[in-house]
C-alpha cells in the first residue's frame, strides 16, 4: 500500500428490486441547481466541537463542504435556529408545565415574535450575500393535530381548553373540532418565519428540520418495505403551505442499532428521501426544492458505535442516488473514524455525483437513479479510481472507463437545473467525450477542486459546461 493511499471498496448488496421505473428524464421536474456550481451532492458537519477544543484533538474535516457548530457562533454556512434563537416559538416545558409565550400557537404573539426573528436573523446570519443552509428546529409540537401525540398530546389538551375558556357551555366533542382548526390555523406562523428569513436572506435555504416526515418505522416486519403509507402522503399533502413557503428540506435518518448492516436501512432512507422529494414537488413551481438529509455517523441508541461502511452506503449512499442535493451529519465523530472510513467514502460518493453529473447530464442536472427501488449508487469504480489523503487532503486519482460511463447511463436519469438542458449523452457521445480525455493526459491531468477536495478526472470544454473551475496541476 503506498503511503497515505485509502483504498476503497463497495459491496453491493442485493436489496428487494421493483420494476417501477423512474419517470423519462423530460418527465422529472427541474430541481433549484447546487449551491456551489458543479457540486450536485455536498456534506456538511453540525459538530459540537467543544470537546475536541478542550483536549487539543484536531479533526481532519477537508472531506466537508463546511463544519458549523450548534454553539450560539453568527456567520456559519449551516445557521441552526432552536427554540431560542428565532422569535418567540410558544411551546411548553414538559417538565415543569411552565409555558412559554402563550405555550400553544393560539396564543401566541405573532408581531412581537417576527420583530425578534429579525433582530434573531441579523445576529445569526450578518451577512446579506453569503450562501448557506438555514435550519429551524422547532420539534415541541407539530404542525398537524393528528401528529401531536405521546408527550405531544398536551397541545391538544390545551387547545380545547382554551376553546371551552370562551365558551363554557360548549360540549368537549365540538370544542375539540373547534380547537383542532384553530390549531392548524395558527401553526401556520411557522410559514410566516419561513418567508421572513427568505425575505431577508433570500441566497440561504429555509426549512424545517424533521420536515417532511415519513414515519416508516417498523423495520422489524419481516415484509418491510420502507414505504410511507397513504396515510402520511395524505397528511403531508396537507402541508402544502409549508412546502411552499420552504426552499429546502431537512429530513432525518438516523439509524438505530437494530439496522447496523441490515438492508432495512436502506429501504428507510430512500423511502425518506424520495417521500421528501415527492413534496418538494407539490408546489408546482419552476422548479423544486432541494434535500439536505439529516444523518448521524453514529447509532441513535448507543452513540459510542460508528456507522460501518456499509451503513455509509445506506445512508449517504442512498441519498446520493435517488436525487438529494446533500447531506448533514450531526453529532462528534473520532479522528480515526474520520481518515479510515468517513473521508474516504463522502470523497467517493460526492466526486460519483459530480462525475456523473459532468458526463452523463452535460454538468447541467444531476444523476437521479432510473428505478428509485434498485440498488445502484454513485460509486466510483475501484478498478479505475483510488482515493489518496496527502497532506490533510483528499484526491481521487484516475478516469472512467467506457464501460463505467456506460454503466451510469444504463442505471441514472438526468434531472435538469433550472432553466438548463441536460439531455443524458447517448453512448456515442460518451465515448467521443472519454477519447478527448484521454488525449487530455497525455497533455497533463485536470484537476476539479472542491471543498477541501481534488478529483484528479479529467475533463475540458468539450462537455458543454463553463469549466472555469479547472485547472492544470
């Protein structure tokens, strides 16, 4: 093994397979382009990096696009706003009792809390042209009375209280109707902060975090599928007003222990996934709104045990090939984990992506699995790449064969940017694109960099995108 090579290999693991296809690509809507030109897939880290600071371990995190912290620090590329850090959110302390700005959205102040989401959004996010992920995590009650349950059922209980309040004689069962719309109603302020926030910082995306949900557990079923149910199409069909006052959307996947190396993982996170692509496209507007995936590099039960290569797969894998615009992982990870399976892997997949979508969709879409329910990822071949970390950096060595870009066209669709052409190049065409590389290396590798990365294919002009982001090394 040469020095500071990581060698990679993927594992494709044989998951249930539908014959459903995909839509035609002139059928798939036109998705918002990447933030960064010619990134389709970009990882960010949320780190609470207190402890690492306080024992002077430093983590190699070139592989991320950017690293924020959930510390109250303004300017980050990822702005976390938790209940506190946004308006006055009316919500309650379930400990206590205590409520919180009238503790349900019927009550609360909308004036005074939008003119301290102002004062909120100038601190955390100063700048006016800088491009980022702004992310509300509001989790006390949910938008959707049939969703506050467990803990969450307090919401209810007061609502219907606060409708008996004016009007004593009001019998439960019409007071708990009455209450529910006026619930629906005024949980509508959460769309008020959205487009507050957008009015302000219009070049960050807005949305929720957890938002759209799925709620496809029950992995344990022999027969599980992963799929949402019609009951929470439904209901996330009534979210309409969320999704279209949001330019993002945040859904999680966390795994638990019990689908550690299980393929179950898999049909979860592409269920969410492609759920949250589904709503993103209920707007009907010119184009839909990007998924950034919440994931976690450890298991939500015992946050000492990392994810395996294999979990990587279902995970970031699988967001990758069915047409998120991202990820976000969230939690500490070990220095170790990071060089030996972390890095290595986002490396492979986010240069897959940009590959693919450089080649197969002219640079103007990106690479969208053909039939959502297979089991084809945006891997790059071994045989023809090698991921190398030299000097806290990541390059991923070599050029793609005939036979991989083939393989791409026959397994991936193309979703265009907005207001882009982004035609799959037919067979012929791929090859006329790889002869004019390889001629290229006989004059010197190109080298595309991106975040703390370089991706040493090769590429020019010739494949129809600006290619000011080349360059000779």
């Amino acid at each position: 093994m040469r020095v500071g090579e990581v060698h990679f290999q993927v594992a494709l693991r044989q998951l249930p397979c539908s014959t459903t296809p995909r839509l035609a690509p002139a059928h798939l809507p036109h998705t918002v382009g990447p933030l960064f030109e010619h990134q389709p897939f970009i990882v960010t880290w949320n780190i609470p990096d207190l402890v690492c600071k306080r024992y002077n371990i430093s983590l190699d995190t070139s592989a991320f696009k950017g690293v924020a912290t959930p510390a109250k620090v303004p300017g980050q590329f990822l702005s976390l706003f938790y209940t506190d850090r946004l308006g006055l959110y009316p919500h309650i302390d379930l400990k206590s009792r205590k409520e919180f700005y009238g503790g349900i959205p019927q009550r609360a102040n909308l004036k005074a809390s939008l003119e301290k989401a102002r004062a909120d959004i100038n601190y955390y996010i100063p700048s006016m042209t800088n491009r980022g992920l702004a992310v509300i995590d509001w989790e006390e009650w949910r938008p959707l009375w049939d969703r506050n349950w467990g803990t969450k059922r307090i919401y209810q209980t007061l609502s219907v209280a606060h409708v008996m309040q004016a009007n004593l004689s009001l019998p439960v069962q019409q007071a708990t109707v009455k209450a529910k719309q006026q619930f629906q109603v005024r949980a509508n302020l959460m769309s008020g902060m959205l487009a507050l926030g957008r009015a302000m910082r219009p070049n960050y995306l807005w949305g929720f975090y957890l938002f759209p949900n799925c709620y496809n557990y029950g992995w344990k079923d022999q027969h599980y599928t992963g799929q949402c149910s019609k009951e929470v199409r439904r209901q996330n069909d009534e979210l309409l007003w969320l999704w279209e006052s949001s330019t993002a959307l945040y859904p999680s996947v966390y795994l638990q222990t019990s689908l550690a190396d299980n393929p179950k993982a898999a049909l979860m996170v592409r269920n969410r996934v492609q759920e949250a692509l589904r709503v993103s496209a209920l707007p009907g507007w010119s184009a839909t709104a990007p998924v950034f995936v919440y994931m976690r590099p450890v298991f939500v039960d015992d946050n000492k045990r990392f994810l395996s290569q294999g979990d990587l797969i279902s995970t970031v894998g699988e967001s990758v090939a069915v047409g998120a615009s991202g990820a976000v992982l969230w939690g500490a990870t070990l220095s170790f984990y990071l060089t030996s399976t972390l890095n290595p892997y986002i490396t492979n997949v986010t240069t897959a992506a940009q590959l693919c979508s450089d080649f197969l969709c002219r640079g103007n879409g990106r690479c969208v699995r053909k039939n959502y329910k297979s089991s084809h990822y945006l891997h790059l071949n071994p045989e023809s790449f090698r991921v190398v970390n030299t000097q806290k950096r990541y390059f991923v060595l070599g050029s793609p064969s005939l036979a991989d870009l083939k393989s791409l066209s026959r397994r991936f669709n193309c979703q265009c940017y907005k207001g882009l052409k982004c035609t799959p190049r037919t067979y012929k065409e791929l090859a006329k694109a790889l002869i004019f590389i390889i001629r290229s290396h006989s004059r010197g590798a190109v080298g595309l960099k991106y975040g703390g990365c370089e991706s040493h294919f090769s590429s020019t002009e010739h494949l129809s995108c600006s290619r000011k982001h080349f360059e000779m090394i």
